[in-house]
C-alpha cells in the first residue's frame, strides 16, 4: 500500500503523520547492512501524488542497502524539544527504486534535487504514532494494512 492507500484507510492517523515528516526537513532512515545489521542515516522525505518518497546520494550506503533488500524504517525527526508536538512517528515498508518514468520526473519537477541521486518509491507495511494524552495515558496507534488503527493507552 502506498501512503494515499494509507491516508484512505486511516486519514486521521496519516494526517498527523504527514504533519510529523513536514514539520522537519531531515529524518532517520533504517535500512540493512549486508550482513543484517541494521544502519540509520540522516534523510529527506517527500510525500507527493500519494506516494511517500526517499530520495539520496547517488551510490550512498543507504541506497545501495535500499537496492539490495527494500525493508526500511523511517523515523521523523522528534523536534528540538521535548515536547514532540503530534507525538512520535515512525513508518515501516518496502521502498523499490523508481526508474525514469513519468513519476520521477513529477518529482524532479517539483523538488529539483541535485543531479544525479536515488528516488525510492514506498509500500507500507507498519505506521506507528506513540504520545501522551492528558499528561496521563501513554497512547500507541498501530496501523497496518488490512487492518483497522489500533490504539492502546496504558498509565
């Protein structure tokens, strides 16, 4: 599913989600190693045309990871502050290279990145937002494909 599936079957939840990756312009990308371990690095997103876009350096260790097996988590930047304004948000998929097709153009388009860089579309697989509610309840809102958003609260 991509994100305007994602925004359809649960639009408040991809509302705040999209606010969390546009308050901020750089976030953590999770990707994995050859050898399984996992590698964060620092990274821009974009949600355009319903699609949630990763784009990079050409031959960065992020991509080439990305190239050789497409799981990925992504976690928004929490902000300066503690008070993480929309709570904590991180998004799970699969994230497959564009080619350069109509929808890579759209986005060099619009974003005019430097040239020549990476452009990955994604799939998701998990959204996860975690707050605090009422200064009391610790909230977790779990969405995944098929399935309704979960929310759990526990003090």
């Amino acid at each position: 599913m991509n994100w305007a599936d994602f925004a359809t079957a649960a639009p408040g939840l991809a509302q705040i989600t999209g606010q969390r990756f546009g308050a901020f312009r750089h976030h953590v990308l999770a990707t994995l190693r050859r050898d399984g371990s996992p590698r964060t690095s620092g990274l821009e997103v974009r949600i355009l045309d319903g699609e949630l876009w990763l784009g990079m350096m050409p031959r960065s260790l992020k991509a080439l990871d990305l190239r050789r097996d497409p799981r990925f988590t992504l976690q928004a930047n929490p902000g300066g502050d503690t008070a993480m304004s929309g709570g904590d948000v991180r998004v799970a998929g699969r994230a497959y290279e564009a080619g350069d097709g109509e929808a890579r153009a759209a986005y060099v388009k619009e974003v005019e990145p430097p040239q020549p860089f990476h452009l990955f579309r994604t799939e998701l697989t998990e959204v996860v937002r975690t707050c605090v509610e009422d200064d009391r309840y610790l909230v977790v809102q779990v969405w995944k494909p098929g399935e309704p958003v979960r929310t759990l609260r526990r003090t």
